[in-house]
C-alpha cells in the first residue's frame, strides 16, 4: 500500500474546517470505519496516520488559504469524547517502523501547530467537550490553551505509561514540563494515573487552563475567542491563495514532479533527488506572486519536496540514502531568494519562507542519509544551498575547464533556522563563528576551491575521480547497519543548543523508539499487545 | 555474581597511578585474562567494567588525595596501541540490562573526567602513543587535550557504526560536534571509516590537538605538561586525605553502611534506602575536616550513597522503585552546610561538595523510581532535602501533633547543579521562579503544611491515611512496565535547557539503546553477535 500525504477539506473524512471571519473551527469526527489499513475501527475519535494526514493539511491551508484566520478552535463532534489519541490496535498491529513513521508525522503536526502561532499569529485553542486521552491530550497540550468540560466525567489523561507500556509519543512528556512547566512530581502523577485529572485538580496543576460547567462551556469558550481575537495583532484581511493538488507522474523507479524529481536505485537502496531551480524572471512584488499563487517557485516546489520526503520515509523504506542534486541558474535561485528576503513582512511571502523552513526541517528529521551531489548546471545558491548543507556531506566536482558555483543569500542567514533554534550554517560553524562574517561579507560566488576552503562542502573529487569517488561513497554508506546509521545522524545533525522541538525528536523519540522494541510492549505478552485482549500482560521487571 | 565498585591503586589490574609533584601519569596496561566475566579476553587494551571501575577510582582518588595534582596525564604501556575500546566480545555476549548500565558507568567516569578538569583544574591529557579506537578514543576526547603518535600507523578512530552496527556509546558523537565542534560532515566521515585518520588529517578536522614522530613525543608531551602546569591557576601544595575502603554488612536483604541502609523488598521490587544525617558537633573548620578526612559525614555519606546506587543499579535489576528516607536532626544538617557553604574556597570542603553533586546526579540517572518518605524523625534540610528534590515524588507526612520539618540550606541554591546546568529547585519552579525567592528568603523550616503550599512536597497524607497510601503508590509504581518508566522518568526529569551531559544521557543514551535492541545489532545476523565470527551481518535495512 502507498501512503498518499495529499488531501483537500472535500476530501476530509475524520474533520471538518469551517471559518467564520477570524474564527476557524477544526471539529473531529473520526469514522471508525474510513482507516488506513485493515484491523481496526477508530472508536471514540482515536486516530491514525489517515487522519493526521487531514489534520495536518488542515493547519498548512489555513495558513495560505485562510491569512484572515486568526484564532483556530479544535474540538470534537463526538459527545463526551474530544479525542482518544492514537488508535492502540492500529499501533500495536503496525511493524515498528510504520510506528515510529506515524508517530515522527503526528510530531511533525503538532510542531506545525506551535509554528502557525508563533510565527503566523494564529492562535490555537483546545475546546475539550469531553475526555481528551493520550495524543488526544498531547493534540490538546500542543494549542496555546486549553479549556475542559466540567461534567463530572470528562478528563484530560496521559494513559501510555500505566496502561500500555509504551510512552505518551506525541510530544506529551516533553511539553508538560517544558511547554507548560508542570511541576515534575506532578507530572510523575499525572503519567502515571491512567483514568487522568478533571477540571478543578486539572487547572490547579498547570493542565488545562481552565473549566466550565457543561451549560457555560460554549459561553466561556465564546468569550475567550473574542479576547484572543482582540489581542490579535495579525490582523489581515487579505484574500488567501488556493493550495492546489500536486501534480506528478509515478512510476516504478519514481516520481517526476513539476520541480522535484525522484530517481529511486532499489537494488541500490538509495534515490536521487534532484531539485529544479526557479525560471528566470518571476515576479518581484508580492501582489504578482498572490496572482501567480501556488504556482510560484518557492512554493511549488518545496511543496513538492515535503510530499517527496514523506513519500521517501513511508513508501521506500529500503531506501537508505538520498543523494540530492539540482538543476537550474544560481541567479534564478538568488533573485528569488532576494524577493523573499525584500518583502518577508508581507504575510504571503511569510507563509512561503516558513513552508521552507519547515520543509528543511521536515529533512533534517528524516530518517534517511542525505549526500548533496554539486555538480555542473546544478544551482547550489541560497535556499537551494540550504539542502546541501543540510546533508550528511556534501561533495562538489572541482572541474579543470569549467566553473561551478555556489552562493548564499540572505535567506542562509536566519529565515529557515533548525529545530535548533540555529541556522544550518551556524550550527555548521559552531567552532568558527567568524567564518559566517567571512561567508557573507564576500558578496560572491564560490567556486569549488572556494567552496572546500571556506568549509562548504566535505569533499571536492576533480573529473576523474569524481564518478569512482560518488559510487564508492554510495556503496559505503548503503552497506552500514541503517540502525546505527539512523542513531548516528540524529546525534551529529543537531550540534549546539536544544530546544523543546529537539528534546521531543532527540529525546523523547529515541526513548519511544526503544520501548517500541521492547518485549515489555510489543512481545507476546507485552502491554500494547495484550490491550483489550483478556490476558493480561507480564513483565520482565529488569530495569533498564 | 555480585559487582563490586570498590577499588584501589594498590588492587588495581589493569591501570598503573603514579604522580611526580603536579604531574599524575595514569597508564593503561589491561591484563588480557583479569575479565570480570568470562568468555572473553580483553586484548588491545580493550575493556570491560572492571577496568572503568578502576578508572573511576583513579579519577576521584587523585581529587582527594593529590590536590597537587595540576596535570593528569593518560597514556599507555602497550606498543602501538592506546586503547581499543569497550570489549566487543564481552558486549556480545552480555545482557541487554548490562550494556545499558556499562554504558551508564563508563559515561559518568568520562564526566567525571571534565568536572575534574572544569572545576578542580587537573587538566587532562590524552597522550596517545598508538592507535584509539571506539572507546579508545571516546576516553581521549574526554580529556582537555590529545596528542597523537605519528608513526605511520596509529590513528583515532570511531569504528562502531561500520564495523559493529551500534553508536560509540560513551559519548563520542556527542562531544565530536558539540565539545570539539567537529563540523558534521567531517564527523559522519569520520564515525563511518573504520580505520580512522591519522595525524595530519586528524588535526586538521579537529579530532586531535596535535601529533609528533614517535622519537618526538615524549618531549612534545613534556613540553605541553610543562606549559599546563604554567597555566594551572589552581596551584595546590596541602596534603590530601585517604579514601579508605567503604565497610558495610551485605545480608541477604540489603547492605548496612555507616550513614546509609539498603534494605531490600525483592519480593515487591522495592528498596527502602535511609540516609542517617550527620552527629552534632561536627568541626567546622577545614583544618578540622582535614584532619577528620573521609570519616567526615559529608564525604562519607555521599560515598556511602553513591556505593549504594551502583549497587543497586547492577545487581539489584528487579528493584524498580527506591523510597529514600531519612533519620536524624535538622540543626545537624544545616549545621553541615553552613560549614560547607562558608569554606567552599578551600580545596577539600570544594571537593567534598563537588563529590555530593556528582552522586546526587548519579541518582538523578538512576533507572528506578524514586519516591521520598518524609516521616517523624527525618532531616531533610540542605543537601539531603536534595534528595527529595530528586526524587520523582515526595510524601510528607501531616501529623496533628507533632511537627515534621524540612528546610533549605546554601546547598540547595547552587552547588549541586542537576546535569541540565540548574539546581533542582529551580528545575521544579521553572514556571515560577519567583517561588525561590520566596522559599529562600522566608529563612525558616516549613511544616508539612508549609512544604505543600510551596510546593515542595507532592501529597501530604495524614496519619490516618500514610501506611495505606504508601502501600498503594508502591504497588502502583512497580506494577508498571520498567521500561515506560524508564522512559518517561528520563524525559521528565530534565526539564529546561540541555547541556552536553544531558545530550550524552538523554538523545545519545537513548539511541544506543535502542540499537542495543534492534536485531541488525544482536540479533541472529547482527554485526555485534557476528563481529569476528567468519559470518557476516545481515541487515533488515528498512530505515526506521
């Protein structure tokens, strides 16, 4: 089965998106028969990566489509039931790799969330009309606030940890103490009491941010959108652009986008992902590229970049490396690159930096090895750079008779930062901080012995051992455990600081991933395989 | 068998201590045949735990007993070979609990090595007179500085992920990018080439300091020695104290130390551990201390305690859950600190506290629960409040008649850091840290009363209730999957920013860990099972 990321609002089966003015609604309404794969029903608005996939569309649309958005509601039509996280049958009928792939994107979601109100001004708050367990929490927890039914029964819960063993992996862990800095013994508590806290107790230690009797919940939530929408200082009234379908042709050895190509080599196991640089000549105010609208390169084809990686981590497990090339003019890549730079005030060119941003976000959690191949006619420069030096290495032909350039923009120098916190140069440059003044302060391209001295890129193999030198790296690297590879490149890509993103993919994601191979939950007696079954689990209680 | 962390120089197999005024030479000389299991030898200078206990000893011994020390130099008394690292066969073929917990060990000793050097002044230095490799070199890039042999043949070298399909454990990827800022493409080459690179390579990527001719080394060390010392701001001519052997009484239900008491439920998979506080009328002058040396509460307790978690640790798998608790007075222990906190600027009261804080933290990455008991007759004051603090949860008892107090001292507002860099108060109130303020400045002992409006205590049942409420939270606790516990206790207890220590235990750790797990490593066809077997590894190479 092929995973398909592409959806649209008349597609949804699980939500429905509507907008009022500065108000949109995201109500869930999961049909426990329209699942993914077979072998479960999703009951009581759990969920699995088929709707994530909607929720996800869902906030990437309100943020192109819906600029006037400026508070987005996230509740449920289901009674007395916001949501119950992940569906456990799925997972625990799910191989290890499909799980640690749902939940890497179900992470990759909330985080967008976070993204749209930090840097778009869309606030995002949890109306919880009912119980809100596990992912449904961490959905909850993931919005700037959070508002509960005061029933009598309706709870916010963590139960991974009492009642299947495994994690909370959505984040939940992290954003509790680090997000909403719960007291860590309370915490404690709370992840481990499987029925959950309601409102009074909930509110008192840092939960939710507060609770309204059934009768006054939709009055309460009422009033505080409006003090949301007043303290909005996003305010925009101008008309969003439609994000279209994808178009691309597939077949057994790829994908061919308008901008992306995907070459995959299965008896390889590696892809070569080559990337199109932008048409010369394309519009410099934001009124023409609100025309132009999806069509518009930066868009377009990191559109199409973001489907190919998740197509890549899903569908083409084997697929251990991609080495990424590009095609196209520099100064096409830099005159871009400077129209996004010039009116990155404009909330369209905004939304189009912070999609790239995400997207190279979206590679540097990736799974996979990433080799970035300059060679002649490849556009290396600025946004494009940024794919090479956010690979593993970086090799670039140094030819006798012909130039090859590359060149950084001022969109190396902040706009599309790591989860990190950092640009991918700095985090590069750790030791030299300097060599960024150096980079920038020459206002040129680089060729490649320009490149390999000022640190660009890992290697510079001249035209006769070029081929030889790229094959062997590919053979070397497509030989190694993709295990160790794996633990290895989430260790050496994020130098520097941490932050709370990085503490849920580092931390908490490796801690997930262990546990997700443990026999204490997923062996024949393990938690998440005996859930709803009459036999209990048994634990090997070694601790680890 | 029953793993015993005490050592010392003159027990020692596998390294040689000697000290020339400021300068200490610690050389490792690893007897093949004195393994602490069986089934391998430990060739090459490779090692196994018993050779990182001596290590550890090593580096606390030359704290206490050789405060002239400014210089520590580490080197080998094998030709052509520095260290090759943990054992691969002792590895192979130990359980998946203890791979965990040697890991743990031998990434504290490295710790261990840079507080020594960042807060002590022995500056280290790793005088490689041959080839390190894997942990061989995890031990070099521990200490301030490395110098290699340029003889043709040795080189630094990270072979675990070609050659063994797991990371470098203890620490490598870590510090290669983020304590010797090693750009990251340089280090996936290097942590991907089995053979490694050699000096001129290696110095200028940043993995060595500096190489010489095998005919020059001796006079290149001797010279950075001599500059070393020239530099050392730490000068220090007082004489050090013994650290005698540690004497307990082991039964069958636990071990009683002087300060410390171990007593063993294994039936319910819980210890209780009791810390006794100190007497009254300790001196409180350094010169007493001196002269009193390791018998002194502070030191020896600590001691006591970091034995007793080590203990536990390793030879008590089962025991999930530790309740701490505590006997003694108040006034004696505030008495303690007060003594500790005015004379921090002399030499041994620093390294007295510096060895408090480095056991605190050692139970801070402890994998078991813990829940701290305060009862009638406690003294949780100062440093050993610090362990409630610690703890996941904390129970105070609410009596009506008589008073239960806890109190802080000088200690608990930043001498004993967590390994995230803040102490653990702050680490608690991070969502208020006004509240240290208050606590600090309120200059008084708090009842329970008290301590739970403060927060300073999670649940503070009454007499009626206690026993009852005790019993169910421990039932509760350890009837838990321990590795969900494991888990979520490391991703809550670390709240706040990150250090280079916290990614080592956190992300790095977690990772191993799981690679530790997944068949491409110890499975059937793994590398690690099938490491030097005439059978190759098989991956699966769905990249997960």
């Amino acid at each position: 089965m092929i995973i398909n990321f592409q959806t649209s609002p008349e597609q949804y089966k699980h939500w429905r998106l509507s907008t009022e003015g500065p108000v949109a609604t995201l109500s869930m309404d999961v049909q426990e028969d329209e699942t993914l794969a077979e072998g479960y029903k999703l009951k009581l608005n759990s969920y699995d990566l088929g709707v994530d996939i909607e929720l996800a569309d869902a906030v990437q649309r309100l943020r192109f489509e819906h600029p006037e958005v400026g508070v987005v509601v996230i509740t449920s039509l289901k009674p007395r039931i916001f949501c119950a996280g992940a569906n456990i049958y799925m997972l625990g009928s799910s191989s290890h790799a499909f799980k640690v792939n749902f939940c890497k994107f179900t992470n990759e979601t909330r985080c967008s969330i976070e993204d749209s109100s930090t840097h778009s001004g869309k606030k995002f708050l949890a109306a919880l009309n009912g119980t809100a367990s596990g992912g449904g929490y961490e959905l909850a927890i993931s919005c700037d606030e959070i508002y509960l039914v005061d029933d009598g029964n309706s709870a916010v819960s963590l139960p991974e940890v009492p009642l299947l063993g495994v994690l909370p992996g959505t984040g939940g862990l992290t954003r509790l103490v680090d997000k909403r800095k719960v007291r860590r013994d309370r915490a404690d508590v709370f992840s481990t009491l499987a029925e959950g806290l309601k409102g009074k107790r909930a509110k008192e230690w840092g939960l939710i941010d507060d609770y309204f009797p059934t009768s006054k919940f939709q009055e309460g939530m009422a009033a505080r959108i409006q003090s949301l929408i007043e303290a909005n200082s996003h305010n925009n009234s101008a008309p969003g652009i439609k994000l279209n379908p994808l178009e691309f042709e597939s077949g057994p050895d790829g994908r061919e986008y308008k901008y992306v190509r995907v070459k995959l080599n299965r008896a390889q196991r590696y892809a070569d992902l080559t990337i199109r640089g932008p048409e010369s000549g394309l519009p410099t105010t934001p009124e023409e590229i609100q025309a132009l609208g999806d069509a518009y390169w930066p868009l377009r084809a990191y559109r199409e970049l973001d489907d190919a990686l998740l197509h890549l981590r899903v569908n083409e497990l084997e697929t251990g490396l991609v080495c990424i090339r590009s095609e196209g003019e520099i100064d096409d890549v830099l005159a871009v690159d400077k129209t996004l730079a010039t009116h990155q005030d404009h909330w369209l060119i905004r939304e189009i930096v912070l999609n790239m941003a995400r997207v190279l976000r979206r590679l540097d959690l990736t799974a996979k090895s990433f080799f970035a191949l300059i060679e002649l006619r490849s556009c290396f420069a600025g946004n494009v750079l940024e794919l090479a030096i956010a690979s593993d290495r970086t090799y670039m032909l140094n030819s006798p008779d012909k130039t090859i350039d590359v060149a950084v923009s001022d969109l190396n120098a902040g706009p599309l930062p790591m989860s990190n916190g950092l640009t991918r140069l700095r985090s590069r440059f750790l030791s030299q901080p300097d060599r960024l003044d150096e980079i920038f302060g020459l206002d040129r391209s680089f060729d490649t012995e320009d490149a390999e001295e000022l640190g660009l890129v890992t290697f510079a193999p001249d035209d006769l051992d070029w081929e030889d030198e790229i094959r062997v790296a590919i053979e070397e690297r497509t030989s190694l455990s993709p295990d160790a590879l794996t633990g290895m490149e989430a260790s050496l890509r994020f130098a520097g600081p941490e932050t709370m993103d990085t503490k849920i993919y580092g931390r908490l994601t490796a801690w997930q991933n262990w546990i997700f191979q443990r026999p204490n939950a997923v062996g024949e007696h393990g938690a998440l395989t005996n859930y709803g079954k009459p036999t209990q689990a048994q634990f090997d209680f070694r601790r680890t």
